[in-house]
C-alpha cells in the first residue's frame, strides 16, 4: 500500500540555510515504531511524519548555503519527516562516501550519531577499557561496537538470541552473551576477572539496573540512553552506585537542540565518516540488515517489531 499524509498545508517552504533533500531510503528506529503506536510524540515544532534519518539527492537550496548545490548526495540527521521531500539545516547534512549506497548511507545517520554521542562525549571511552553494549544488534549496537574497536576499547555485547551473536563479533565483539540463557551480569564478571566493566551503553532501563551496577567496575560508567525494560527502580540503586563510585548519564538525541546537533554532525563527519571509505585499512560498515520497499512499510515495521533484525531496516522510495 502507497498512501500521502502531510503535516501542513503547502509545499516545503526554504529557510536560511536550509536545503530542501529528496528523500531516497529512510532507515527504521525503534521511536518510529513507539510514535506509531502513539507512544513517543515528536519534539515540539517536529514533523509527525516518522523517519528520523535519511539519504537523498539535494534538490533546493534557501538563501545563504554555501557547502551544497543541486544534485549532491548526501546523508541527514532529522528530528522527523523523513519520508519523500525533508527540509534540513544544512549543517546536518553529510555527504555520501564513494562505495556507499543511498540505502546503506541512510542507515548511518541516527544510529552511529547516537553511538558516537553515547562512546564519546559522554562516556569517554579509553583505550583499554571494557564496554558492555546493551541490544548488541541493533543499528546503535552495531555501531558502537565498531567505535568501541576504533576508540581502542573492547567491546563486549548482549544480545536476545544466539543467531546474533557471531554477526556482533564479526564485526568485532570481543565477547556476547545471550541474556536469555545466561545471566550477562556474572557473564560479564567473568570475562572481565571480577573486575566489571568500565562503560555500559543502556537502552533497556529499569529492569536491568541491578546487573548494570553489579558488573559495572569502580569508577564506571553508565549511560542511560532508552527505557526498553521499563522506567521504574525499586530497591537501593543509589547506594549501590555510590558504593561503585559510578556515574550514571543519560541522554536523548531526538530532542536535542539545533546547536548540539550541528556540533555532533561536524564532529562525527571529521572524526568518522572517512572510515567509511573502501579505502580505509579498518573500514566501519553501515550494518545494513533489510531493505523494503516503501510500499510495504507495514511488513518493514513488523520485522522490527519481530526483533530479528541485526543492524538497521531501511525504506527504499520510488525516484
């Protein structure tokens, strides 16, 4: 089924510095799935329409661009709409390296955005140190692994069935754990020597804050980044974490404002898009799993929904 939904009245109306992007794939994120279901709103003044990253050809240009021209191709970071035609900032666009697909390039912008905000910024990854990455196969998963790997920090990952597993340490997992076959938190202690893990990437939340902070190291981090497992604590989560001396961080990146987002763009397209060259000896792969034609967006988010996937599920559009 092809259906039309609009958000305004009107075609898209340029900005300052502005580029108008014909959309050509779109990835899938879970919060397309939660606003779907009418769980998760768009940040205020956000399209409605879902698809929160994207790739396309530039098809207009407002007043004062001066890094684009008709025709490029090029990536974007969106906080919705990413469906046909999508206005964009044009410092969150990025361009597309030689040997990338439009549908593999949009598999890159949210999830390894989101990956790199989560290793980087905020959890300050080292070289040497240990990193547990919840949901392993995932499009953020499979993504921070292969930052983890290139931060010189080994990644360790879990996942829900044992088929995800050796894709995670293809790319470069160092260990993973079925957490519905064993418990991750003794695995992980156990892999570690008892001393736990220096870094865990969070998306699940309350149901697991127990074993996040039991396997979590002296002086550990934590980064809290989703409530998949429920937003609720009980029990002494906060003398635990002290007694560790960990930090618990959270962050969004959907709702972050236009300045962070131009900065984490320009830092990323800096710091990582050129791994994604053929020509690069340890060259980062986007973690593709499915494409679908836009037609069946329906049979796409169910697939997610089935949780089998590995890496991202992307929309191909009619050009």
């Amino acid at each position: 089924m092809l259906a039309a939904h609009f958000d305004k009245p009107g075609g898209p109306s340029l900005g300052e510095g502005e580029v108008l992007l014909k959309v050509a794939a779109s990835a899938l994120h879970r919060a397309d799935l939660f606003q779907r279901q009418g769980q998760y709103a768009p940040p205020p003044g956000a399209s409605s329409i879902l698809g929160l990253e994207a790739s396309g050809h530039v098809a207009e240009l407002g007043a004062r661009c001066g890094h684009w021209k008709p025709g490029d191709s090029a990536v974007a970071l969106l906080p919705g709409g990413g469906q046909a035609y999508v206005t964009v900032p044009e410092e969150l666009l990025m361009p597309i390296l030689a040997g990338l697909s439009l549908t593999q390039a949009a598999a890159i912008p949210e999830a390894w955005l989101m990956a790199f905000q989560l290793l980087y910024l905020l959890g300050n990854a080292q070289t040497g140190e240990s990193v547990l990455i919840h949901v392993g196969s995932s499009g953020v998963g499979t993504a921070a692994i292969q930052l983890t790997q290139m931060a010189g920090a080994i990644p360790l990952v879990m996942a829900g069935s044992q088929h995800k597993l050796p894709m995670a340490e293809k790319l470069g997992a160092a260990a993973g754990f079925n957490y519905k076959e064993e418990d991750f938190s003794e695995a992980t202690l156990k892999f570690t020597k008892g001393v736990g893990v220096n870094l865990i990437l969070d998306c699940i939340g309350g149901s697991y804050w127990e074993k996040n902070v039991n396997c979590l190291a002296l002086d550990g981090r934590q980064v809290l980044y989703g409530l998949l497992g429920g937003a609720n604590v009980s029990g002494p989560l906060l003398p635990k974490l002290l007694f560790k001396r960990g930090s618990l961080i959270t962050s969004l990146l959907r709702s972050r404002d236009k300045q962070y987002k131009q900065m984490l763009v320009k830092a990323f397209t800096e710091q990582v898009l050129p791994h994604f060259s053929t020509e690069d000896r340890q060259r980062l792969l986007p973690g593709l799993d499915r494409v679908y034609p836009v037609t069946e967006i329906q049979e796409a988010h169910v697939y997610m929904e089935s949780n089998k996937n590995v890496g991202k599920t992307a929309l191909k559009l009619p050009q």
